[in-house]
C-alpha cells in the first residue's frame, strides 16, 4: 500500500477502532450504525447478531429468511454469514401453543457453529431440534432447557460428543423424561467444568455424580420424591460435601421429601461462608429447632426463601435476621407460624419481602410500618388473598406525602416502589 493510500485509509477500517466505536454506541442505534456506515458494518452488525432473542412466531420467521443462507453488505459486493456471528441464541416462548404448533422447519436453519449459550423454554420442544443445535455449536457452555417437558435424552446426548469438561451450566428443571443413566454420563464428562446444575426429580444415581463436580457455584433440585432420592444419598452427598466443600454461593433445594436438618447442617458448615442465595421451600422435614442452628452458619445470606415450611417460627426468623444482616430478599409466604413479632426488627437491608398467605396474621399496621422504616424496599408481596380494600388504605397511609408505592394486581398484590 502506498503512503498516500495510508494517509487516505479511515481508521474506521481498523477492526479494532471499530469495534472500540461500536462500543459506545447504544444497543438500539447498532442497526442504525451498520445501515449508514460502511466501514462500521461489520462491526455494528456482528453485536446485533451476538445475541438473537426473537420473543413471538412473527420474529422467528423475520429471523429465518436471514438465517437461511448468506446475506450481501451493502455497496461492498461482499457477505455475511450471520449464522456464524450468533453467541447467544434465547426462544422462551410464553404465548399459547394450541395456535401456534411447534415449526421444526424454521429451526433447521438456527445452527449456530460459534453458539456458546442456548436457552430453550418451550413445552412443544422436540428432541431433534435441540439435539441439532447442540450438535452444530462444540462451544457451548451454558443450557437452559428449563420446562422444555416433552424432552427425552436423545435431545442432549451430543454433549456426550463435545469436548470434555467445557460445559458450565446444565439447567433441566421439567425435563423429567431425560433418563439417568445420561444424565450422569453428562455430568462426568464435563464434571471439571460445571458450575451450575438444577434439575427435577432426580435419582441417587445423578445426586452421587453431582457430588464429584468440584466447581459447582449453583445447585439446584426440586420436587424429588422419597423413592427417587432416598435418605441414604442425601446422607451421602451431605458428608461428602463436608471433606470437599465446594464454592457453593446458590442453593436452590424445594420439595424434597427426604431432605432432613443433619443434611441441611453438613452443608451448610461445609460453604455457609460462601452462600449468597437458600432456598429450602417445602422441605418439611427440616425442624424450627434445625433452621435455627443453620441460621448461625450462612452469615453472609443475600437472599432466604423458607416458603411453606412447618418448621418456620417467629424466632426462626429472628435468628436469621441477627444472623444475616445484610439479607435483601426475603420469602416467608405460607409459613403459618409466623406472627407480627417475626418482622418488627428486619434489617434494613431488605429490598424484597413476600408474606403471600399470611394475611390473617399480619396486621394493617405491621404492613405499613415496614414501607415506612425499610428505607430500601421495593417489593412487598401480600398474595392474591390480601384485602385489596385494606391493602389500598395502607397505600393511601404510606403515600400521605407524595406517592411512593403503588399496587401490582397482577403481579399477587405486590406493594411496589416508584422509581422516580
């Protein structure tokens, strides 16, 4: 290249200082950059592509018209394989399905070679599409197949294809028709690398090989019943979290049946430290007497969800309070123990509280005196049962000085904060 041909050159044509530009540019205004700046094109339009989240039918047919081969720049006679640029690919689909039957046509051209996070969340999901999408992306690292229920392990069999020890997260929760046996034989292959596994209805069998992956930061289990996850390997799994703690910061345990205290205190003691998030909703065998020693072992709780347990009491909560004083979100609905004394010393720290089911236990003047002295929350659930008559007095209270909060019907008569 000559030296005038230097001088002459725009800097824009420098991957680097493009990409750099691009960077300050809002994510709304990327389309708008690619369409008027040749030489930001590439840069602009490979963000708009990072991350493909079509949220109707109408947007996933948009997207396959593109996605169905190579489309042309424009004014450079050159094109763009937008299937390659894509590192994020959602579809959780939240409309009525009876209208609108799954299309397995339109994914056949969602093959991304580059996807490292899939997110799929759709009860008419098929085997063949998402063991494809699978197939076609070795980097994947993150899988969310979350309420995908009519999955079988055929649709993650190819992980078993995939490098080892590259996968991170594996998010199964519904999936109850994947089998164990491959379920395990995933989790072993990349057990070096996960750091997050939830699922539902598991076996001994999973649990035991949950147990050996030694980088987990987030594990969560729900709804296991007492033939499919006995004492024995919670037992199991318990002591052997206490000789190899894991760096456990979310713990997500719900609905199981055989889940005791001893087995809440050995882990516990084993990453109490280290918990940011517990969650132990309908676990009735845990013990008012057991969820206070766990209380003085989890100093550094964010966020605590003991939602219809039997065992929760006023001095329960007291414990945890004392215990966990930055703690900003709170669930305690249905817990029917609890009384006006349970919440007259929380910490300041709360930001979300949830007392859905206790309406007949709370009082008026307790509900209000919490939006009043909790300088920092802004969400305070009272369930679909509370009194929307009452619950509109205590708003009109609380807002004597100018409106503060307001009330979200749909979202379970949930007192909400203004954001001004």
């Amino acid at each position: 290249m000559s030296t005038g041909s230097i001088h002459n050159a725009s800097p824009f044509v420098i991957p680097e200082i493009a990409s750099l530009i691009c960077s300050f540019v809002d994510r709304r205004d990327w389309l708008n950059v690619s369409l008027s700046c040749r030489s930001l094109y590439h840069a602009a339009i490979i963000r708009i592509w990072h991350s493909v989240h079509p949220r109707s039918h109408m947007a996933l047919r948009k997207l396959k018209n593109t996605l169905d081969g190579k489309a042309r720049i424009p004014k450079t006679g050159q094109y763009t394989d937008y299937n390659r640029l894509v590192r994020s690919f959602s579809w959780t689909l939240k409309e009525d399905i009876a209208g609108h039957p799954f299309e397995r046509s339109f994914f056949d051209a969602f093959l991304f070679c580059h996807l490292s996070r899939l997110e799929f969340s759709y009860a008419a999901a098929q085997d063949s599409t998402i063991a494809s999408m699978i197939r076609s992306s070795p980097h994947l690292r993150y899988i969310d197949l979350s309420h995908c229920y009519s999955l079988s392990a055929e649709a993650i069999r190819p992980l078993l294809d995939t490098p080892p020890c590259r996968l991170e997260t594996l998010i199964l929760y519904g999936c109850g028709k994947i089998n164990s046996s491959t379920l395990i034989a995933v989790i072993n292959r990349h057990q070096g690398t996960l750091q997050c596994l939830r699922f539902t209805d598991i076996t001994d069998g999973v649990l035991g090989a949950v147990q050996y992956c030694s980088q987990l930061q987030d594990i969560g289990l729900e709804h296991c019943v007492d033939h499919s996850l006995t004492d024995a390997a919670l037992t199991r799994f318990s002591c052997f979290l206490m000789r190899y703690p894991p760096p456990l910061k979310f713990l997500r345990l719900r609905d199981i049946a055989n889940l005791t205290s001893e087995h809440m205190l050995n882990i516990v003691i084993s990453c109490g430290l280290s918990l940011r998030h517990l969650d132990m909703t309908e676990c009735t065998r845990i013990t008012a007497q057991g969820l206070t020693v766990l209380a003085h072992h989890i100093c550094k709780l964010k966020s605590l969800s003991l939602a219809y347990q039997t065992g929760v009491t006023n001095d329960v909560v007291s414990s945890f309070v004392e215990a966990c004083p930055n703690l900003k979100h709170l669930d305690l609905s249905g817990s029917l123990e609890l009384t006006d004394l349970a919440f007259t010393q929380l910490p300041l720290s709360i930001m979300s509280l949830n007392v859905s089911g206790l309406e007949s236990q709370l009082t008026p003047a307790l509900i209000h005196q919490m939006l009043v002295e909790l300088p920092h929350l802004n969400e305070l659930c009272l369930g679909v049962a509370y009194d929307l008559a009452e619950a509109d007095g205590i708003l009109a209270k609380a807002n004597s000085h100018g409106v503060i909060y307001q009330m979200d019907v749909e979202k379970c008569h949930t007192i909400i904060r203004v954001i001004v």
